[in-house]
C-alpha cells in the first residue's frame, strides 16, 4: 500500500467529519496520535476540546447555544495504564471500563454499534495505543452500519504491531461531503508522519478546511519511559 501525505489526505475532501490518526514519529522515539472533529451545523461547531485528566473531553463553546450534547459532548481521550484510548464517541469509556475488566479492546466493543443519526449513520471509530518497556503498537476500529442499511453492523479491527518510523494509520468517519454522508471505506489509510510535536500539530490544523474544523488533540508519547506531551488546538477562542 502507498504511503501517502498526512496532510494532502486530509486536504482532500472538505468533510472527513472526525478523524483519528495514529503511528510512530520519523525518528522513531514517539507514539503519535492526533485525533479532530468537524462540523456542519451550529450545534457542531461550538464545541471545543479540554483538558481531562490524562485525557480531554469536550465541551459546548457557547452553553446556551447547546442543541443537543447527546452526540457531541463526551470524552475522546481516555488513558488506561499504559493504553491511552482515542475514539469519536462515548465508546471511549465503553472500552475503558471493559479494558479494565481484562476484556480485549475488539470484544470491548462488540456491545457497540453506529450512531443512531440517520440517515448518516455516522460510524464510531477508535484506537488504542500500547507503549510499554520500549514497545509500541495499536490497533484501530470502525462500527458502520451496512452501506447505510442500519439493520447491520458491519464490524472491522485493525491492528498494528511495531509500526515503522515515520509512518501512520488515518481513519474518518466519512468519504468526503454529501447527503447522506458516505461511511469511511476500506482499511486505515497509510500516511506520513512528520515533524516534532508542533509542526505535526500545524501541519494537521492547516490542512482541514478552514469552514469545517472545530478542534484537534495530538499527543507525543515518549516510546522509552511514557511519557508524553499533548497538544490541543480549538476554532473557538
């Protein structure tokens, strides 16, 4: 499969919708994932990522503007001992409570299916990251319904064992624009991974459409000892 530029990918449709990406900085040292949300409507667009723990959540920008939180408030990062989790939903804490109870991070979410916002039927995608005693690998997933018939579940889980340096894994949740949004397709798209924390966070931010992008997460952690820095860019200021 074809290496191909984070930032070029990104660019290439003006919706992706949310997207997660997840993969080993170009010199090797640092698990990477960075993780954005998009929006059309107004109840979309005012939100914004903050700071959680060892995680974020997010949070209505403009409170009394909020619609409906049932889909938009929730937490997308979540860490787990060594795991930190990242997904586009409240399946965050779905795999973080059955993770603890010694569950798989697949058989965490067999409970767990699209979102019910038809006729999108907007698939949840996650990944978890596993950086332990100088090791690192990942896994990714997606829930969709099938070819947007919501009596099926179409569930797909990709995993990742020392990945290469430089390279990454990007999932989204949809194809590019339309009415109803097309579903994500295929395996996890291989993409660069460039750059120190702030240019990746740059890089990332200046690539998703200027009219569509509400908020991005990235976080470096440090493949020797765990530790990381995080980096968190919002729309609404």
């Amino acid at each position: 499969m074809e290496i191909i530029s984070l930032e070029k990918e990104i660019s290439s449709t003006t919706y992706p919708g949310r997207g997660i990406v997840i993969g080993k900085s170009a010199d090797g040292k640092y698990a990477v994932t960075a993780y954005f949300i998009m929006g059309r409507s107004s109840n979309s667009r005012n939100r914004v990522f903050v700071e959680d723990g060892e995680g974020i959540r997010t949070e209505a920008f403009d409170p009394s503007k909020l619609e409906d939180p049932s889909l938009i408030i929730y937490a997308p990062v979540r860490v787990l001992g060594n795991k930190t989790i990242v997904t586009n939903g409240d399946q965050t804490d779905t795999i973080y409570d059955n993770m603890d109870k010694q569950l798989t991070f697949e058989q965490s979410l067999r409970g767990r299916e699209f979102e019910p916002d038809g006729p999108n039927y907007t698939p949840r995608i996650s990944g978890i990251m596993h950086v332990e005693n100088n090791t690192f690998n990942y896994a990714m997933s997606i829930l969709k319904s099938n070819n947007g018939d919501p009596s099926s579940c179409n569930r797909y889980t990709f995993a990742y064992s020392n990945p290469k340096a430089g390279e990454g894994r990007f999932i989204h949740t949809y194809m590019g624009d339309g009415n109803p949004l097309p579903s994500f397709e295929g395996e996890p798209t291989v993409v660069t991974i460039e750059g120190d924390i702030d240019t990746f966070t740059n890089n990332v931010w200046n690539s998703l459409n200027e009219d569509n992008k509400v908020s991005l997460f990235v976080r470096y952690i440090n493949i020797e000892d765990g530790t990381y820095e995080s980096r968190i860019v919002n729309k609404n200021k």
